[in-house]
C-alpha cells in the first residue's frame, strides 16, 4: 500500500507555519531560511506494513554582520584610542586588524 508521509522536527519543537509540506510526494520545503530553522527533522513513511524513518540535520551559515563598527577618531597627541568592532555570524567570524593595509598584530579569533 501507498504509505503516509509526516514531517516532524526531531528535537521536539513544532515545524513552523512557512514550512510547506507535501504528504503524498514527501516533500518538505523551507523558504526563507532563518537561523531559528536549524536543527534535525524526520521524514516518516507509514503504512499497514510498518513504517520508516529518515533523518536529516540542517545547518545553517551566516556571513559576518557588524553589531559594532569603528568610528572616525580625531586625536590629540598622546591620548590613548579605543576601538572596539563586533561582528557576529556562524562560524563565529574572525577578527584582524590592518594599518595602511598591513597586518597591524597577529589575526585574533573571539
């Protein structure tokens, strides 16, 4: 017998409302890709014969975005700088630091 499909979220949480599925092709669709839509699902295959299941995990990558950006600094002679820029993506983005286009210190991973 033609089996019934069901989609499901392994780690327990409920699949959101953008999330399209098609029972009779098993067919699972994510538009718009969010963080939040990370995890492992399960693809479940039933009929009176029994059922399967198959996993998948989806990771989802960010590319760097700044939540701190350096300002222009005016100076006077001897005062001391602080700059601080924070960005945040996945993989966590690494961080260096360049004078004129050169290296200013070893590149610094946070």
């Amino acid at each position: 017998p033609v089996p019934s499909i069901s989609w499901k979220r392994s780690d327990g949480n409920s699949l959101t409302k953008k999330i399209e599925h098609n029972k009779t092709k098993g067919v699972l669709e994510i538009p718009d890709v969010q963080q939040e839509d990370e995890g492992s699902y399960e693809c479940i295959a039933g009929n009176i014969r029994g059922r399967n299941i198959a996993r998948g995990q989806l990771f989802v990558y960010a590319l760097p975005e700044w939540d701190k950006k350096i300002q222009n600094a005016f100076l006077s002679l001897y005062d001391s700088l602080f700059w601080e820029c924070k960005a945040k993506g996945k993989p966590s983005p690494s961080y260096s630091w360049l004078k004129n286009g050169q290296p200013l210190m070893s590149e610094v991973r946070f």
